[in-house]
C-alpha cells in the first residue's frame, strides 16, 4: 500500500488535502489589500517575506462560495513556476501519509476529484494540476 504526503486543512466545512509537493509553506495570515473589481474568489494581496503574494479563497476552486478572510485563518503558499499565490484556508491540520485507496468523487468539485477516509472523517483530494490552471484563469481573468 504506497502512502502520499499532503498538507491537511479545512474550510467551508470539509477537510482538504493538497499534495505536499505542490505546497512551499504554510503561514499566518497577514494584512490584505483588496484589488479593485478582482472576482470574489481573489481576497487580495499580501506581503509575503518581501514578495507581493496573491491570496486566493480555496472555496471557488473546490465548488464552494467565496467568503471573505478572517484574521485567524491561514495561508497555504504553494509551489509556482510563476508568481506567488496563498491560498486562504480556515484552518490547517497538519502533514499526514494519506492511503493509496482513494474514491473518484461521483461530481469534481473543482480541483476535488477524490476522496480518502481518515480517523477524523473524509478527506477530499485536491488534483494539484487542477489546481493550478483554476488559479491561473482566475489570476489572469
């Protein structure tokens, strides 16, 4: 049975796993500057270690509503060829080993095409490329 590694966190009340190779860092949340007429799913700009990092509410990439960022969520810093992107999580559980045995989910939920069951519950995976090209066509609307 082969194991992978990923980063746990929740948000809008389901657990998430994202590939531990597509994250960089998890941080705390720092001060966001809105960008004007940017879609809801882009919370804003934030200073990341001197870069200018943008903040991406994980929600509209996984099928939920955005919501606004709250002081005590955190940042999940992922791993880009190009540009710095966060993205905006309620809370973050930790690294666990996830089972190979994963379930198709019967709809992708956006970038959640999988789903693994835990001792704390299920666990819906996140497809790192879906990942990615979802930022990239909200960055880039």
């Amino acid at each position: 049975m082969t194991m992978s590694r990923a980063v746990i966190c929740q948000h809008g009340g389901n657990r998430y796993a994202i590939p531990l190779s597509a994250v960089r860092r998890v941080t705390e949340m720092s001060f966001v500057c809105r960008v004007p007429r940017a879609p809801p799913a882009l919370l804003g700009v934030m200073n990341q270690q001197g870069r200018v990092t943008c903040l991406i509410d994980l929600g509209p990439l996984v099928g939920l509503k955005a919501r606004p960022a709250r002081p005590e969520g955190k940042v999940i810093i992922l791993q880009r060829p190009v540009g710095d992107v966060g993205l905006y999580v309620s809370e973050v559980a930790g690294i666990h080993d996830l089972p190979a045995e994963a379930r198709e989910l019967a709809e992708a939920h956006g970038a959640a095409t999988a789903q693994v069951d835990s001792a704390e519950g299920p666990v819906k995976l996140i497809d790192a490329e879906r990942l990615q090209r979802a930022i990239d066509n909200l960055v880039e609307a």
